[in-house]
C-alpha cells in the first residue's frame, strides 16, 4: 500500500508518516531529508537547491522529479512506502511512477504550525520562508487532491491539535477500518 501523508510546513505529517511506517513496516520516503542531502552536493544541481531551500520555495520539478525518482529506486517498495513531502505539485503527482492508494492529511492551524516551524530552529526556517512554504503549500500542492480524488483515491483528514497518542488513535482506527493494519494494538 502506498500511503502520501500531505500536510503544510508545520502540521506534523512527518512524525506521523514515521508512526504510519512503523505501523505498516514499510518505507518512508521524505523528500526533505533527499533534497537536504543533494544540497551539499559540490555541484550546479547542489548550488540552485541551497538557493532555493534558503528561500523557503519549492523545488522546481526539472530538479525534483528525476531526483525523486532515483532516490524512489533505492528503496524496496514492493509492500508499499509512505511518502512525506513528494508530490507537492500536479506535475509531480501526474508523474509519479507508483500509484496512491491511501493519503492522509495532516492539518493544524497555522498559527501554531508557525510557532512550531520557528521552535525547531532549522536555517530555512526563517519568518519569511516560513511564509511563503505555507503560501506555497495552499497554491500548489492542494490541488493535487482533486487529482487524486478524481482517481479515486481515499482522502483522511486527521486533525493534529489533540495529544499525540490521541492523534496516533485516530490513524490506527483509520488502518483497522482500512484492513490495512498489520500490527496487534
């Protein structure tokens, strides 16, 4: 099964789609970990990545979709993976070389997704760059829920203001209900 955990800058998607990955015992692909990788890379690719992630903006998708998927073929997908942070744009999701069968969508308010975003001190986490992946975020990654809708994939919301154990609750009731969980809880 492949799950994307879709959520803005802040939301808490990625501790979540660990949770899910661990749940399932699948792969989980998070494309900032790939990109802050590539970032140090002594090359033309690495310099425009730096760039970009500095100012908080979305890689474009002649970088990310091959990049994507050659980090995609590292991992043994075969059971399934979560994805955190790939596709964030149509053109990505319409090239995306495996199907989605489940996506979770992790919201939270956006004033305490700021707060959160500035407590974890990273150097892209500046006000401004804060800003513009959430403006980012609305303008161009939303859209890709009527693709997939359209495709009939299912679409979770889970709420990620109540306490974690809470949350976590709710994600293994969507997995049961699913027949997808895999572990005794």
């Amino acid at each position: 099964m492949n799950i994307l955990v879709f959520g803005a800058a802040g939301s808490g998607k990625s501790t979540h789609a660990k949770y899910i990955t661990d749940k399932l015992g699948i792969p989980y692909i998070y494309t900032g970990d790939l990109f802050r990788e590539l970032e140090k890379e002594d090359s033309e690719r690495g310099e425009k990545i730096r760039q970009l992630m500095g100012q908080g903006v979305i890689i474009p998708n002649g970088i990310s979709i091959p990049a994507f998927n050659e980090y995609l073929g590292k991992f043994d997908i075969s059971k399934g993976v979560v994805l955190d942070g790939y596709p964030r744009n149509l053109d990505q999701a319409q090239s995306l070389p495996i199907p989605i069968d489940l996506i979770t969508h992790i919201t939270l308010p956006e004033d305490v997704a700021i707060a959160r975003l500035k407590q974890r001190g990273r150097c892209d986490d500046t006000p401004g760059a804060i800003k513009k992946r959430l403006d980012l975020f609305k303008e161009q990654t939303k859209p890709i829920y009527e693709f997939y809708k359209n495709r009939g994939v299912e679409i979770v919301e889970i709420d990620n203001s109540p306490p974690v154990e809470v949350v976590r609750g709710s994600i293994d009731d969507i997995l049961k209900d699913e027949g997808r969980d895999k572990v005794n809880t």
